[in-house]
C-alpha cells in the first residue's frame, strides 16, 4: 500500500498550516492512513464538532427535561394531570401526546440541521484524507 | 372462541410463515460471508432499516401489552408507550451515526474501539447475550401465554409444543436468512402490524363520529374506576414506594431503548452514517404513529369490550386487542389480528438470536479466543451454531417460564441496556480520558447491580405476583432497579477510569472521534 502513495509526508505541523506546501493537503501518515491526530486538530474538523454539539447539547436537555418534568408531573401533580382540557381529555393526555409532538418535531429538525449544516462540514474534512481513503 | 375461528388464526399465521421463508430463501442465495451474516452486507437504505428498526423494537409486549395496559389502566398504561417514543431521540442525536461510522458487526466493535480488546469484548459480549436472552425468554414465555387465547389451546403440552415450533421458526429465519433474511421479516411484519393497527384505529374512531373525547366518556362508563381511568395513578399512584418505582420505570425506558443490543445491531446493516441517521427518522415516525394508535385502541377497547371483559379473558390484560378486533370484525379480523402478534413474535425473537449469535461469534469466538485472527467463513459457522444453540436455550426457557410473571424479565432487559450499555456506550464516545479499567467497570458494575437488584426485588418474592411468593428476600423494594443502577453504572465508569494507572489511547482517541463524526478510515462512503 505504501509504494502506491506517490509523495507523502507526515504533515510538520497539524491542521491547515500545510495548505501551503501541498496544493491538496492530505492529512494522512507515511503508512497511507489518515492522520487521526492531525484531523482532529484542524479547523475544519473543530468546526464540524461545535456544530454538532451546538445542537445536539441544547436538544438533549430539552427533551430530557420535557419528558422529566412529564413523568415528575404524573407521579406527584395527579391532580393537576387530571384537569380537563377538551371534553374528558385532560391535561395529561394532551401533555403525554404533545411528548409524541416534540419528539417528532425534534427529530426532524435534527434531520434538517443534520442535512444542511453537518454534512457539507463532513464532506469538507473528508476531503482532509480523501486520497487516504481512496489509496487504502 | 369456535374452532372455525382457529383455522382462521392458522391459516393466516401458516401463510405469513410460508410467505417470508420463501422471502427470506430469495434474499439470501449468496449469504455466506460475515458482512452478510451479520449485516446483511450494510445493504439495506435508511427507509428499509428504519421500518426493520420499528419492527424489531415493535414486540408482542408493545402491541398486546400496552394495548392491554391502557384499557384496564388507562392513563398509567399510557406512559410505556411515551418512553418508548422519546427514547428514539437519544438513538438518533447520540448514538446512530457514531454506531455506524465506528463498529462493523457488534457493540463489542464500538466499545472496544480504543480499549484494550479482550476484556472489552468479552464484557460486552456477556452483556449482550445476557439482555437478549432475558428478553428473549419473555418473548417466548409470552408466546405460550398468547396460545391460550389466539388458538384456543389450553393444555401445557399443547403450549410447549407452539413454543418449540415458533423457536424452531426463528433458527430457521436465522440460519437461512441471515441479518438479510431477518431484516425482511421484520420490514413486512412492521409494515403489517402499523398497517393494521391504523386502520383498526381509524375504524374505532370513526364509529365515534372522529370524537377522541365521546370515546374517552363511553370508556369511563364501562371501567369499573370511572373518571380515576383518564388520570395518573391507577396503577403507580397507591404509594411513595409505587411513584419511585414508576419513576425508575420511564428512567429505564428512555435510556435502555437505544442501548439494547439488537437495536444498536441495525445501523450496520445501511451504508453509511446519513443513512442510519434516516433509519432513525423513519423509526421515529412508524413509533410516533403506532403508539398513537394503541392509545385509541387501549380505550377503544375499554369502552366497547369493557374492563371486566378483558380482566376475565384467558390472557388478562393481553386479550384487550384480540377481543376488541373480535368485537368490531368478527372472525376474520380476529385472525389477522392474531396471525399479526405471532409475526411479531416470531419476529423479534428472531432478530434477538441473530444478535446473541453474532456477539458470541464475533466478540467471542474471533477476537477473545481467536484473538482476531479467526477466518471469517469459520466465524460465521460459530455464529450459526451459536443460533442454534441460543434457539433451543430459548426454547427450554420460554416452556419453562410458561405462565409465569415474565413482565419483569423485559422491564429487566430495558434496565440492563440502560445501566450497562448506555453509559459506556456514551462515555467512550465522548469522553477522552475512559479507559479500559472504567470501561469494564461500568459494563459489570450495571449488569450485576442490575440483576442483583432484581433478584431482591419484590417482582422475584415476597408478594402476592412473584415468581417465589412464598419465600420472600426481597430486600430492595423497587421492582425496576434502574434509579439505581443506571447512576451506579455512571459512577463505576467514571470511578474505574479516573483510579486507573493506565491512561487511554490518545492516537485510538482521535481516530474514534474523528472516525465518529465523519466516517473517515472505516471505508463507508
């Protein structure tokens, strides 16, 4: 595999610094592997990672609180579960099924957000070490 | 019930068997290397995984069960399915993709990703194969519980006997068909159970003028607790101790759906991590509709069949959707809707000892005692006779447990994945400095504060519905130990790797972060 690699060079120093001396900086290590250390320090990959966390830190706690605070409710403010709402349909019910609401309105954000800003930053690290994947 | 009605039931259920054994022998003329036994050769797009998804988690305790729950419950029967819908969430945001892009066949492969292999693998092996064959017992025990009422078959031998052919079934899914042929059954049982559920809902719905709420009134006139149905507390209300319980429950259930092992074994089976990502999606959805209908159909059967109708029926609370399909179908909707829950059952068990297979074969065979260097075409004959083997253990627990109180066992496999897969799952994705020490630590540290706690539960002795009623060790007063031991787990895992001596692997690190995120180095596209 090694000798199929024309010029590869560890990269001097990790990241985007190594733009300048190779036109299509490859982030992988002598053996034709992606340098994992190197990826995960560049620009690209940080920026990929805050993305992902910006969502789904913010959605998990959100959800888990929501759904938390549902079964906190049913277990001791049976009372106020028990409150109708429309006709016999109560509070609980309704909160039980909105639970159905968010989760679905949750995933398909996460989808979107997933489609529109996580895969194209995927698609940029990727090239990181493309020639890498194509070589190994 | 006639016997006419019976003939129905077989004849219905003889033709789903027939049907997808053939489907199952057509999908896999060239299942023969580990990738297709294993994951069908990553085949499957993110639609067909996402419907397989549903309809491995979709098991005859979800359709039956919680329909059951609601009409004599109400309003506590309600929450399971409110679980088992959130829970998808943390499957889709944490745990798909990272699945995908970082393991091939097992949850040993991610696991052990960066920790020293052999003990990794071995835990996680252990795990897997004591959560699938726990659940597996119940699916089975609870089979032999359905016959009783679906085909009219009382005697013990009778039971045994539909126990062992629904197990010998199932291998038979297994060995032919693979994950491929296993994936197909469950697409066509999920897109039948979700097909028929709706349509019966709609029905339901329609005969009160489309009005949720005429419904609700009729079933609080036919439940023997009136108005106290539509309200929290029924079953989980009586007590502190109750409330704990019930809130250790949905602790369980939103943490142990996405951690079970044959759940975490799907998103192998699709490409790459977007499409495991839709598989999600899709699942969410068939989920999101499924347990809407439930809900309708739990109270629709409340209010036409009537509380102490189902109560009374052979099958208790399991009856209420069978007699409720009886009541506004007849006969032939009877059968189908019987015909569906052995596709279920079939099903799910199927895709369970496809999981213990693989992790046996594959975390076991070739990387503890082969140490990695076993031939793959060996693996998978391990991996076929290791189904084999699970089928028939299956088999001898499910007459075994005939009869018995099994409900614990499948609330014990939803503690289990959340306290020993989940914090591990998440701590070796996210977390830098988890080491080999708190990996093995929180694994065993969950799966025997799991089972010990169980095992000195109230559901094992000491009242009136234990398996031992009248002994009674029942120190620990909680019957799901999930508030417990899924924090204990966290503990351990954090416990483990801060006083270990041994630091983690920062190149693995980075190569599992990286790998994580993007795919790449795994040779997904």
């Amino acid at each position: 595999m090694t000798k199929a690699l024309p010029s590869v060079s560890r990269p001097a120093t990790p990241g985007f610094a190594t733009f300048d001396e190779h036109p299509h900086s490859l982030l992988i290590d002598g053996d034709g592997e992606p340098d994992f250390g190197a990826i995960q320090t560049s620009e690209d990959f940080l920026a990929l990672k805050r993305r992902v966390t910006r969502f789904i830190v913010p959605a998990t706690l959100l959800f888990l609180a929501w759904y938390v605070t549902f079964v906190l409710l049913s277990a001791y403010a049976a009372d106020f579960m028990s409150t109708p709402l429309f006709g016999t349909v109560n509070v609980g019910l309704t909160m039980g099924f909105l639970q159905f609401v968010t989760t679905i309105i949750i995933t398909m954000a996460y989808a979107r957000y997933a489609k529109k800003r996580l895969d194209p930053q995927v698609d940029k690290v990727r090239a990181l070490a493309e020639t890498a994947e194509e070589l190994a | 019930m006639t016997g006419a009605n019976t003939a129905i039931n077989l004849s219905v259920f003889g033709i789903f068997v027939l049907l997808t054994l053939y489907i199952v022998y057509r999908a896999s003329t060239r299942n023969v290397s580990a990738s297709d036994y294993y994951a069908a050769g990553s085949s499957f797009t993110g639609t067909q995984n996402g419907i397989a998804l549903s309809g491995d988690f979709l098991s005859a305790a979800s359709f039956l069960g919680i329909s059951g729950a609601i009409a004599v419950n109400g309003y506590d029967g309600f929450l399971y399915s409110i679980g088992w819908v959130v829970a998808w969430l943390i499957g889709l945001m944490l745990i798909a993709e990272r699945m995908r892009n970082t393991g091939r066949y097992t949850m040993g492969d991610v696991m052990a990703f960066r920790m020293r292999q052999r003990p990794v693998r071995a835990a996680a092996a252990n795990a897997t194969l004591v959560i699938s064959i726990f659940y597996m017992i119940a699916q089975m025990a609870g089979a032999g519980g359905l016959m009783a009422l679906l085909l009219d078959v009382h005697s013990s031998v009778g039971q045994a006997i539909i126990i062992a052919v629904v197990g010998v079934v199932m291998v038979l899914y297994v060995l032919v068909g693979g994950m491929k042929g296993t994936t197909w059954v469950q697409i066509i049982k999920a897109v039948l159970l979700v097909l028929s559920v709706s349509l019966l809902t709609i029905f339901l719905i329609g005969k009160f003028g489309f009005d949720f709420s005429a419904m609700l009134d009729r079933a609080t006139q036919k439940s023997p607790l009136g108005q106290a149905v539509l309200s929290p507390g029924v079953k989980y209300g009586s007590s502190g101790l109750t409330k704990l319980d019930f809130l250790s429950l949905a602790l369980a259930l939103v943490l142990g759906t996405a951690s079970l092992p044959h759940v975490l074994m799907r998103f192998y089976t699709v490409p790459n991590a977007r499409e495991a990502r839709r598989s999600v999606v899709w699942a969410t959805w068939m989920m999101a509709i499924f347990y809407s209908c439930t809900l309708v159909i739990g109270f629709g059967a409340m209010a036409l069949v009537g509380t102490d109708k189902i109560t009374g029926a052979p099958g208790g609370e399991n009856s209420a959707a069978p007699l409720l399909a009886f009541q506004v179908g007849g006969t032939v909707l009877l059968g189908i809707v019987c015909a569906v829950a052995f596709a279920t059952i079939l099903a799910v068990v199927a895709g369970l000892t496809l999981t213990a297979s693989a992790s046996f074969a594959h975390d076991v065979y070739a990387n503890v005692i082969k140490r990695g260097e076993a031939d793959p075409r060996e693996e998978v004959r391990v991996a076929r006779i290791t189904a084999v083997c699970v089928g028939v253990l299956a088999i001898v627990g499910g007459i075994a447990a005939n009869g018995q109180n099994v409900a614990f066992l499948v609330a014990l496999a939803f503690a289990l994945a959340a306290s020993a897969n989940l914090p591990t799952l998440l701590y070796s994705m996210f977390w830098k400095r988890f080491n080999t020490r708190g990996t093995l630590w929180s694994i065993y540290g969950g799966l025997t504060s799991c089972v010990l706690l169980i095992v000195f539960s109230p559901a094992i002795s000491g009242s009136k519905s234990s398996v031992f009623p009248d002994v009674d060790f029942a120190y620990f007063p909680l019957s799901n130990p999930g508030i417990v031991s899924i924090p204990l787990s966290f503990l351990a895992g954090f416990l483990g790797t801060i006083l270990s001596k041994e630091p983690a692997d920062p190149a693995k690190q980075s190569e599992m972060e990286v790998r994580g995120l993007t795919g790449i180095g795994s040779g997904l596209r």
